[in-house]
C-alpha cells in the first residue's frame, strides 16, 4: 500500500463496531485521507449476547464515540446498573435462609486523608454493618430500587457512578450506525477463506469472491477466531482449571406485571454447579445459568435456571460453550483480535465489553501510521496478557472464598486451584486490608476497592486487633459512617424510583419523534 493504510475489521457485534466507531472517532477518518477502514460483517452470523451488564467505563466510551445517553437508552432498551447484588455465594441456604451482599460501583469513602476500612475492621463483628453500606450509600439506594441519578441531570453524570444493562444486538445497531456516520465502510459478505504470504503474515482475505487487503486486520469473528486462531494459529491458554464454568443457558423473561420494580443491579445468585445473571431490562428481564459441565448435567442445568425463572411462560433458551481463557498473543504480525476472538473468562462482573474498550483504545493510541505495522504487537500483547491473568485472579477470589457445601465450590475452594497471586495476596490481607500498591493501574481492570467489596462480603477476615494505635481517628471515621447513613436517607427520598426514571426516558423519545 502506498501513502494510504487500511485497517479491516472481521466481524461486527459488539466488538467489531465498538472497535470501528472508537476508532473512526480517534482518527477522525472523514478528515483523514491516509487512512480507511473497512468492517467486514457476515449477515448470517449474529452476537452472542441476550441482556448484558457493562462496567462504569462504558459511559466515557460512549461519549468519546458521540453516541448521546438518552437516545441510547432508549434504542437499546437500557436500564442503569449500579453494581452487583451475591446471593448465596457465601453458604449453601439452610430452610429458605438466604444471604447476600453487595459490590457497588461507588468507591469507599474517606476520613481524615485515610480509609474507613480499618475503622470497619476494627468495630464488633457482631454489630457493624455491611462493609458496603459502611463505607458508600449506594447500597442503600440500589436496594430501594432508586436510580443513580435525577432527569435533570446532564448525559453520563450523576452523584452515583453506574454502568448500564442493555440489548447486546440493539447495542451492535446502535454502534453501527454511529460508525457508518463516522466514515466506516460496511460491506455485508461471509468469509470465504485467507492467504497468508511467505513471512506468515495474511496477505488476504477472500470473501464471497473478493479479494480484500488491509495494512492491519481486526479479527473481531468471536469465538471462531478465523484470523488469530485458524488462520494465524496463535495459542489458546485456557484458564479452566481455575475459573470451571465453562457453559451458559441464556433466555428473556417477561416480568409478572407491567409495573414490576426494576433492579438497578446485576442479581448474580449461586447455585450447585454455578450461578445465575438477572438483569432487567425495560419490558423483560435477561436471564442465564453459567455452570461447570464437570459438576452438573445440562438437563439439570435447564432444570435449574427453569426453576430460578418461574415463569409458566415458554422460555426460548440459548445455549452458549464456552473456553474460559486467552490467547497468548493476540497481536501476530498485521493482525490483532479483540473481544472473543481474543479471549473470553466467564460472564462473571461483566468483563467482555470492558476487555473491548481496552483493546481498541490501545490500538488507537499505538498504532504506526508509518513503519512496520507490528511494532506495537510485544507492547499490547504483554498488557493484554497481565490484564487477563490479573481479571482472573479477580472472578476466581468470588470462588476461593464460598464455604458452600457442593462439589464445584468445595473444588473452587482448594488453594491448588487458585492463582499464586491470589494466595499470596490473600496471605497479606489476613493482617491489612487491600492497597492500591497492591496493583499496578495499567494492567488492571478493577481498582483495589474493588477487591475490598469482594473481600469483606464474603466474610474474608482481616485481623487489626493488635494495630488499634496505628489508626487514632475513631471519632472522626465513626462520625463519617454517620454522615454516610444519613447520605443514604436522604438520597432515597430525593433519587425517582429506577423505573420512573426509565419511563421519563422512553417517554421523552416518544414525545421529541410524534
């Protein structure tokens, strides 16, 4: 290619559009003569996703592509997410008795330029509590089912921080459309076959006939990997010996009545082999049992996610196999796999769209608009690499920790199955809570914190006793959960209801196209 480079992305979906919109954006390609870039899309091949999560991230991506919240909202049919809600992933319930705790996207507060966590630490088991209530309120609104923000308030802003859940395949349209207004060119056509040239590299593909050349391919095929995996053979490192489930039963399911609350949180609920997502929707709920094949059969897996449901209505259930695990370079030469392609751990705190936004912004920021096209492949492929094991090291901490009493979170809780990393920081965390020195910023995806929320819902112990001197300002952090219960109070009366919220939405774009 002379003066002008071409990038091609393989497959749509959330991760092939995501990736053309992000960078069409970053590049500005409209104005931009030297480059181009082209999605090839096979029309018979459709995403994967039923309801999805996202993680706060996504709001920022968003708005870099210039996709406006309402009107996205309101295509997608979107709902806020402000965290997680763990059932019974502590202890097997016992006569109807089920526990919970929740992992909420706001970040603890603070007291005195330091944490509250010790301060928690250090107060009566038996009286303190939920570590998450303590140190945040938005516990208490997600529970009340209020929303994380008021109709006043401007795109992608509000007091609390959230994330969405939405229609995988509206959110691929969505996209779509943006990246096409951008300057993307779309060209609907299955993949016949690629041809690589003598260094190994792909010197083209061919689809339905055509020959297409690309100075970078994008293989955003999913889990068929066409170009990373078939084509260019890059190894696969799978991951289940730490992270078992390995399967999904997906479905959508109507709510009992029109008016039905609807949760402003992931309900992530554990069962024998595994655990169930349900996430709502505007007018249905997305639902699906991710299980271990290893500890339970798939007709007692169907048995278990049709008695979570509980509806009488027929459920069209999708079946989902799944590898958990990475490849080990996912830059070869001049192609680079994002999404599925790339890897995939397990639905688990919605990591798959986060891993996208990753991938592309890096490709955006380090890609060689003159010399080799692979000069940035050790660079990404060694950050990628460090951010699977590090999310891994994360999904399996909701595991290690269970004490129910089923085969697969007995097996889960062996310390050969977990990460060194894990049982060596879990080792230090027995005598000082998580630091943000415990990780290093660019290969994480969750923050300390996050951990913390983790952590101390399971009822991982910490032992300050000894340290009570070290940590002087008693009054000041107990007056600060004071203020933070009364944030709480006060936030539920003045946040709507989520559903509220939500019709307002809908209504607005009902009204603005009469």
């Amino acid at each position: 290619m002379t003066g002008k480079r071409r990038i091609l992305i393989l497959g749509g979906g959330t991760a092939g559009w995501l990736a053309a919109a992000y960078l069409a954006r970053y590049f500005d390609i409209k104005r931009q003569p030297r480059l181009e870039i082209v999605l090839v899309e096979s029309p018979e091949i459709s995403s994967v996703g039923v309801g999805e999560g996202t993680f706060p991230t996504i709001r920022q991506t968003l708005k870099f592509i210039g996709i406006d919240e309402a009107p996205f909202m309101r295509r997608t049919t979107a709902t806020f997410k402000q965290g997680i809600r763990f059932a019974d992933w502590v202890t097997t319930p016992v006569n109807g008795r089920h526990e919970h705790y929740f992992h909420p996207f706001e970040a603890p507060y603070y007291t005195e330029g330091e944490g509250l966590v010790p301060y928690w630490l250090l107060q009566d088991e038996a009286t303190r509590k939920p570590f998450a209530e303590a140190v945040t309120f938005q516990k208490r609104v997600a529970e009340a089912r209020r929303a994380p923000k008021r109709p006043h308030e401007g795109d992608f802003a509000g007091p609390l921080n959230y994330a969405y859940h939405f229609d995988a395949h509206q959110l691929a349209e969505v996209l779509a459309e943006r990246a096409v207004a951008l300057g993307v060119a779309h060209k609907p056509a299955r993949l016949d076959g690629v041809v690589l040239d003598h260094t190994g590299q792909i010197d083209h593909i061919v689809a339905e006939g055509e020959v297409l050349t690309a100075d970078l391919y994008i293989d955003c095929s999913g889990f068929r990997a066409e170009l990373i995996g078939k084509a260019l053979g890059s190894p696969f490192r799978s991951v289940r010996g730490t992270l078992f489930t390995n399967k999904a039963l997906a479905c959508k399911a109507p709510y009992e009545r029109p008016d039905a609350p609807i949760e402003s949180y992931t309900v992530a609920t554990a069962h024998a082999a595994g655990w169930t997502w349900d996430i709502g929707l505007d007018g249905q709920r997305g639902i699906g049992y991710t299980y271990s094949t290893d500890h339970t059969s798939d007709d007692e897996a169907e048995a278990t996610l049709r008695r979570y449901v509980g509806s009488k209505a027929a459920l069209n259930l999708r079946e989902i196999a799944f590898e958990p695990g990475y490849r080990e370079r996912p830059w070869i030469g001049n192609c680079v796999a994002v999404g599925l392609a790339g890897g995939f751990m397990e639905p688990l705190e919605s990591t798959g769209i986060v891993m996208i936004e990753v991938a592309v912004a890096m490709i955006a920021e380090m890609f060689p608009h003159a010399g080799p096209i692979d000069a940035p492949a050790r660079r990404f492929n060694s950050l990628m690499t460090a951010r699977y094991e590090n999310i891994v090291t994360f999904l399996k901490l909701h595991y290690a920790l269970s004490h129910r009493s089923e085969a697969f979170w007995r097996d889960n809780a062996d310390p050969q199955t977990w990460p060194e990393r894990l049982r060596e920081l879990l080792e230090q965390w027995r005598y000082r809570p998580p630091s943000r020195f415990d990780f290093l910023i660019d290969v994480e995806t969750f923050a300390f914190f996050n951990y913390q929320y983790i952590l101390y819902g399971m009822g991982f112990r910490t032992d300050l006793s000894g340290a009570r001197d070290h940590f002087p300002h008693v009054e000041d952090a107990n007056r600060t959960f004071a203020k933070i219960h009364n944030f709480g109070e006060r936030a539920t009366l003045d946040l709507p209801p989520h559903r509220t919220l939500i019709r307002q939405i809908y209504a607005e774009g009902f009204a603005e196209s009469a």
